[in-house]
C-alpha cells in the first residue's frame, strides 16, 4: 500500500512525470513554469515547504493532492483553508481508494477546504465523500458584438438570424456610458488595498481574503497569465477594483472579468469599474465579457449593466472544518463572494 507524505524537494521530478502521463506534456510545461510562483512565493503559505501530498510507492509517486493555501473569511472569522488543485492518481491506480485517503489527508490537515471546476472523476469522488454540493457558480456574459450570441452547436442559417435579431438589442446595452468616478490602471496593490479589504470584509458572508500582499501574488506576480487591473478611486483612495484579461476563443473574442471588490452597498462603485471593463472589452474586440460571481447584490448589479445570467458548468464545493457548522451553512450562499480569480482555474 502507498504510504501518504508531503511532497519533498527530491520528489519534484517523479511528481512531474505523473502530472505528464496524466495531463499531457503541455499542461506539465505550464505547470512547471508557474511552480515557484504557485508553492513558494503564495504569501498566505503556513510554511516554506508547498502544501502538497503525496502517495509515495517505493521511488516512485503514484499520486498527489497539490494545494493552494488562502485565508478563508467566514462570518468575521479567519480560518487557514486551501484551494485542492492539480489532484492526481496513476491511471493503473485509480478507483482502489487513493483519492479518497489523499482528499481525507488534505482535509484533516486544512481548516477549510475549497475546490472549483471539478472534473468527472472528482466530482464523482466529492459525492462519494459526501461533500456540501453548492451548485455550480453562476456565470453571466455580456454580449458586445452580433458573434457573442452564436453558438457552435447551431447550424450557421440559425446563427445569422439569432444575431441579427439581437444586434439592436446588443448595440443598446453595449453602448458605452459615462464612468462617473475616477477609475485608473494599477500595477501595485498597496496597504490601502489592505484597509479595502478590512472595511469590505465584515459585509461579507464568506470570501477568500483579499489583502495588499495576497492580491499582488496573485494578480500582478504570476507568470504564466498577465492581467489588466483599475482601481476605482476616491480623492486617491481606492473604493474597489477590477481584475480582467482578454482572450482568444474558438468562435470569438472574450474579456474575462475574474474578480472584483467594492463594498456591496456601493452599487454606483461596481457599476463604474463594469463600465471601465467595457471599454476595455470594446477597445480589446471583445465580442463578450464574461464573469462567474456567486454574491447576490454584486449579480444584481452585473444584470443592471447588461449581463445575462448563462448555464455554469464552474462547480463549487467547500467543507469548513474549523468549527462545527450547520448544514444550512452551505445553503446561504447569497452572501458569499466567490469568483473565477479566487482559485488557480484561470490558467
Ligand atoms: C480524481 C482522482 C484523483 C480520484 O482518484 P482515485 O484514486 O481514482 O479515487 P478513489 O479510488 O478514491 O475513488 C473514490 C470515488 O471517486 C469516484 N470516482 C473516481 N474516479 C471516477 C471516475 N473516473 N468517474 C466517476 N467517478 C469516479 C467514485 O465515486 C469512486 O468511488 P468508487 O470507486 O467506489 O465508485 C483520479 O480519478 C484522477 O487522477 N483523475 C484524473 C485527474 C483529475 O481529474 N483530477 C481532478 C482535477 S479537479
């Protein structure tokens, strides 16, 4: 049987090779390059050494349960959580029970735990361990040009009817508005994002902690994806900001808005950095933004500038185990601000 250890610095390379034979050799390249960045410069890491487990067969390692330490907000408390990622067993020992002792490993050792975008096989395991099932996170699109409404599995007939019927419809919600407020690019997050953080917080139900030092690893440092990000400003103190990119897709041109902050009750604030997202989006061709959100006011707000709410295949699971909670806990997401930038999704 496998003995279950952290990973030491003589397994990287027995570590890569497994990632290889079951992720391909590109998705290893990729995960090489963002290693350092992901395991040792994560300024929410307890230790020097990655949270990483591993399940260790004489010389070789036929799994690992690779982890992406955060500070979890939960209603005013802070707990030591993790983002489960890159969990993986050797094909000729999957289904004989290694998931399930890696996951149980992980979550023994962790005060909460937090997984999104599961694949077939987790999922399957989430269910098995029993698991909270939240649900998927909602996705909302806003369509810029007559390409965002396509869709593949249409036959192209219907497709250029559905957009020309649409495109009045699409010019009127993507017809640029005035800011209102003074929004500005940024390459640092200082102490002030820090104090943003510390004033936004207590209206948060749940949420990854989003101080000066986590959002500059995580937004500004990476090197394997480089974002755009615009603080709204106030007489020079930031009110919220903004995290986006824009990317190529198969049939069209999309800006992914993968996080944000204002204070909930300050809907004119998320409508001006939305805004400012649009013209990036407009100045970039982007045919659509899209945005996973899960918090209720901050959806409401998205709506209001134009965003339709789509089917989400982005599922999410969370287990605290710091302290005892009811299962109702997992029901009252409407608070909780969840979005795509929170976890290492965004590759
Ligand atoms: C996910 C993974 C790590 C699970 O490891 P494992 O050692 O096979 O897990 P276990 O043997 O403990 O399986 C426990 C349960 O998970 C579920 N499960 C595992 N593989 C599954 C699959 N291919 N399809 C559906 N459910 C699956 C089943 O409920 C299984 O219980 P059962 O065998 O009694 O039916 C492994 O399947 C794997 O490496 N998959 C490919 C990489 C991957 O998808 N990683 C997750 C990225 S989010």
């Amino acid at each position: 049987m496998p003995v279950i250890d952290r990973l030491r610095p003589e397994d990287r390379d027995a570590a890569a090779a497994l990632y290889r034979r079951v992720f391909g050799s590109d998705a290893a390249a990729s995960s090489d390059l963002r290693w350092e960045w992901q395991y040792r410069d994560n300024p929410s890491s307890p230790g020097p050494e990655p949270m990483i487990w591993v399940a260790r067969e004489g010389p070789s390692i036929v799994g690992q349960h690779a982890t992406m330490p955060v500070r979890l907000w939960v209603h005013g408390r802070q707990i030591a959580a993790s983002w489960g990622i890159d969990v993986v067993v050797a094909p000729e020992r999957q289904r004989q029970g290694l998931g399930e002792i890696l996951f149980g490993t992980w979550e023994r050792n962790v005060g909460a735990a937090l997984g999104i975008g599961l694949s077939p096989s987790s999922r399957g395991l989430f269910e098995k361990l029993r698991w909270p099932r939240l649900g998927p996170i909602p996705c909302l699109v806003k369509p810029l040009s007559r390409r965002a409404v396509k869709r593949a599995e249409w036959p192209e007939p219907l497709n250029r009817v559905v957009s020309a019927v649409a495109l009045p419809y699409i010019r009127r919600v993507a017809r640029p508005r005035p800011l209102g407020h003074e929004v500005r690019v940024i390459r640092q997050f200082d102490a002030r994002f820090t104090a943003l953080w510390e004033r936004v917080a207590p209206k948060l139900d749940l949420a990854v902690q989003r101080d000066a030092p986590y959002l500059q690893w995580k937004y500004i440092a990476p090197p394997h994806v480089r974002y755009s990000v615009a603080a709204l400003l106030d007489e020079g103190e930031p009110l919220g900001y903004v995290v986006y990119r824009h990317m190529r897709e198969a049939r069209s041109r999309v800006t992914l808005l993968v996080d944000f902050l204002v204070d909930p009750d300050d809907a004119a604030g998320l409508e001006a950095l939305l805004r400012w997202v649009d013209r990036e989006a407009a100045a970039a061709d982007s045919d659509k933004i899209r945005c996973h959100c899960l918090h209720a006011r901050f959806r409401r707000v998205l709506r209001r500038s134009g965003y339709f709410t789509r089917r989400s295949t982005l599922d999410f699971v969370v287990k605290i185990n710091a302290w005892p909670v009811p299962a109702s806990f997992y029901r009252r997401t409407d608070g909780w601000h969840i979005m795509l930038g929170d976890a290492d999704l965004d590759r």
